[in-house]
C-alpha cells in the first residue's frame, strides 16, 4: 500500500538493498531471499507523478519484460517511489544491553540523510551551498552517476515469506523498488 510520506513529490523516498553486507551481489531487500523484510515501492494513489519523474517512470513500463508487468490495481499516473535506495539488512543494534539485527528502510534511510549531511557539510566549507531539495538532481543524474543500479529482486512477498501477484521488478535504471538503485557516497 502506497504512504505518506514516501508518495510525496516533495520527500527523497529511500528503499532497501541487501547482499554486499553477506559478500554478495546488491538485490532488492526481499523476505524471500532472506532479507527479513521486503523493500517497499510503488505508486502513490494521492499524487500525481512529478515532471521531473515522468520520463523515469515510462523508461521502467517500456523496459519490462511480459512476464514482469505488474497486476492490475496499482496507480499508472501516480508518484513512483523510491527514489534510490542503500542497504536495509542486518544492522547491528544495542538495544536494552542485547545486541540484536535490524532490517528495514528505518535504518537505510537515516544512512541516506547521513550521507547527505556530510555532502552538504563539505559544500558548506567549501564556499559552496548545501544541496536543497535533491529528488530533481537525483532524476536527472541518478543511475548515470552517483547510485549503483540495482537490477535484481521483486517486492510481492511479504516479511513471512507469503507472496502474491501483485508487486514489481527491479530492472536497469529507475524501478519502483530500488529507484535509481544504492547511493554511491563516494560517487555523490
């Protein structure tokens, strides 16, 4: 289900990676691969697909195979989302004195607005300003620059490993699981 506040234009939607933490290959965070949850995505049901996204969102329909076309009941007008993604399994938490792994996009996000932060303060020291709002930059550098595209997974299974037909795939370019794909820190 499309949520605010990862549908809104206005918001840097940041989905989920797994596999270089294991040493392996970046996937889509997926359940059924053992990612302990699935990566989000989709298309929002309240706003429109912005004009900077457009052209992103129609490369992934054109793109897809007649085997990964999507089932009906999702938004063909809607904002896509993520935006880019970084990786979402197994972070080491200390919660309480007991170390334990967490998985999910509450933890690859705040890794992306981390990575932000530190951009903007060396643009900042730099004489330079901080970047602003990033999501038209992202769309027009995306995947040719700053993100390692991510081109493996889908997202119709849920966390207990039940899937469905509803859900998409992850393919070259921008896609509704991965975005443009991880963000590459040394890159952006």
């Amino acid at each position: 289900s499309p949520m605010f506040p990862a549908t809104s234009p206005y918001v840097l939607a940041v989905g989920g990676t797994q596999g270089p933490e294991s040493g392996k290959t970046e996937i889509a965070c997926t359940s059924d691969q053992g990612g302990g949850i699935t990566t989000g995505g989709g298309f929002s049901t309240i706003f429109a697909a912005p004009s900077y996204q457009t052209d992103a969102v129609k490369g992934y329909f054109a793109g897809l195979s007649s085997t990964q076309k999507p089932a009906s009941g999702y938004s063909t007008t809607g904002r896509g989302y993520p935006d880019i993604s970084s990786a979402a399994f197994n972070y080491e938490v200390t919660l309480a004195g007991k170390t334990s792994a967490v998985s999910g996009t509450s933890a690859s996000t705040p890794v992306v607005a981390g990575m932000i932060s530190l951009v903007n303060a060396a643009r900042l020291k730099a004489g330079k300003t901080a970047l602003g709002w990033v999501n038209p930059a992202i769309y027009q550098y995306g995947s040719q620059i700053i993100t390692n595209d991510i081109t493996s997974g889908e997202n119709n299974c849920a966390a207990s490993k039940v899937c469905c037909t509803q859900g998409f795939f992850a393919t070259a370019g921008w896609d509704p699981l991965t975005g443009f794909g991880s963000l590459d820190y040394a890159k952006f």
